[in-house]
C-alpha cells in the first residue's frame, strides 16, 4: 500500500498529490486496483490538503472509484478542498457523486 | 499587436512532461503578477492540452509535442502542437463527455476544461497530420492593494 493510503475501519483514506493530473491519477488508479484485490473498501475519503491543482484526469479517477464503491453502497467524501479544486469540481460536476466533509474527525464520526 | 515575449519548447510525449509544461505556462506568465487561481486555471487547461496530444495524438506511440508561449501586453498565447493522429471531428470531440476513451476512465471534460480556464480556444487538426490547440487568457492589472 503506498504511504499515500491509510485503511481506517470504516474507510480508505487517500492523501492527494500536489498535482491530480494523467501521471498522477494513473498512479492512484493501479495502486486502488491492487489493494482492492484483497481489502473491502466501501468508502473513500480523499484528503486535498496538499493539491494545488487537478485536471479531467483527476476528475476521471475520482468517477472510477466512485463506481468501484457505489457498486458496494459506500461512498466517496472529500476533505481539505482549497479555492481552486472546488472549482473544477463545480465544474465538472463532480460534487454530485461526492460528499464534502470537514476533516478526518468528521469522517471518523459520520462514516458508518 | 507586438509580441513582447516568446519561449518555444519541444518535448516527448511522456507523461511526466505534463508537468513540465505547466510549470512552463506558470514561469512565462509569472511577471504578470497572476492571482493564484488565475495561475491555476492556465496550469489546468495547458495540462488538458498536453494529456490529450498524449493519450489522442500519440496514443501508445512517441511523438514530440511542441509547445509555444507567446505574451501579447498582458495576454498570455499558449499553442500546444502535436503531429499525431488528428481528430475526425472537432466538433464532436468538443461536446461536453464526448469521449473515444471511456475504459480507460477519461471524462471527456478535456475540451470543456480548456473553454472554462482560459478566454479563447482554438482547435485546429487534420487526421494523419496532427493538431494544435490555442488558448488565450488575459491577465488584468492588479490594483496594487487590492486584496
């Protein structure tokens, strides 16, 4: 598992880089398909304390987990989303499938 | 108008340039004292651009990807060229989620993104030959207190 993923009981969390583009998202993509293979991840927490920007690919990544954990009844929820994510996020729609909450605490108490 | 600046570039068609092209856009357009989103709006349209001469263009093959930075007064004129396959129908591959590649987790939100970050954008492609995308965005004066 790389030092970007931490599995809690009720989630996996997944500290963002500072930039979410092609090489990136590809990255997080092969690592989830492998640690999916042999631990149950219902829910995501994907932490954006760290990223500065993120591309369609990003936006592309996020919408694969998201049916990766959907098919299962979990569900994806993002933290620390600066200015310029939410941003691209408004835009891409992405909001829709995902829930903002505030920080890891607020993910520990209202995941179930 | 004049151009006040220029700076050209070439790269392979790897991955990891996406990066160096956007610090690139961020380097050129520094002295015009961008905000923070503004400057991050410019990195994400030229890191849409540079992916999709990538995956489109060249697909598995290498190629070069040619990248031009052009500053016009406070207009910044990105043009990202690639000799790679072309596209059949721009217009097609410009409607929102149109994309070829769904497997391979691609939004289609490529176009979409360059139109929403930057002020203008132009796509010109032929199949067999290539294309080059141009993005314009101009950066205002900032009142210098303004916060």
């Amino acid at each position: 598992m790389g030092e970007n993923f931490q599995m809690y009981k009720k989630f996996l969390l997944i500290e963002l880089p500072r930039e979410l583009d092609q090489y990136q998202a590809d990255k997080i993509k092969r690592e989830c398909e492998i640690l999916f293979l042999d631990q149950w991840v219902k829910n995501i927490v994907l932490d954006f304390k760290e990223t500065e920007m993120m591309d369609s690919s990003g936006v592309g990544m996020i919408i694969g987990r998201y049916k990766q954990v959907s098919a299962l009844g979990g569900k994806i929820y993002v933290i620390h989303m600066n200015k310029v994510i939410r941003k691209v996020v408004q835009i891409s729609g992405l909001y829709k499938i995902i829930k903002e909450l505030e920080d890891l605490d607020a993910a520990k108490k209202c995941i179930s | 108008m004049m151009t006040t600046n220029q700076v050209t570039v070439e790269f392979v068609s790897n991955p990891e340039n996406e990066k160096l092209a956007r610090v690139m856009i961020s380097a050129f357009s520094t002295i015009l004292d961008p905000t923070l989103e503004e400057m991050a709006d410019m990195k994400t349209a030229v890191s849409e651009a540079v992916t999709n001469a990538i995956i489109h263009g060249y697909e598995k093959k290498r190629g070069m990807i040619r990248m031009e930075l052009q500053r016009k007064n406070r207009t910044v004129i990105v043009k990202i060229a690639d000799k790679g396959e072309g596209i059949e129908n721009i217009e097609k591959a410009m409607e929102p989620l149109f994309t070829t590649k769904p497997d391979q987790e691609r939004t289609g939100m490529g176009f979409s993104f360059m139109e929403a970050f930057m002020d203008e954008l132009d796509v010109v492609s032929k199949v067999g030959e290539g294309t080059t995308v141009t993005m314009k965005r101009t950066i205002p004066k900032r009142e210098q207190y303004r916060k």
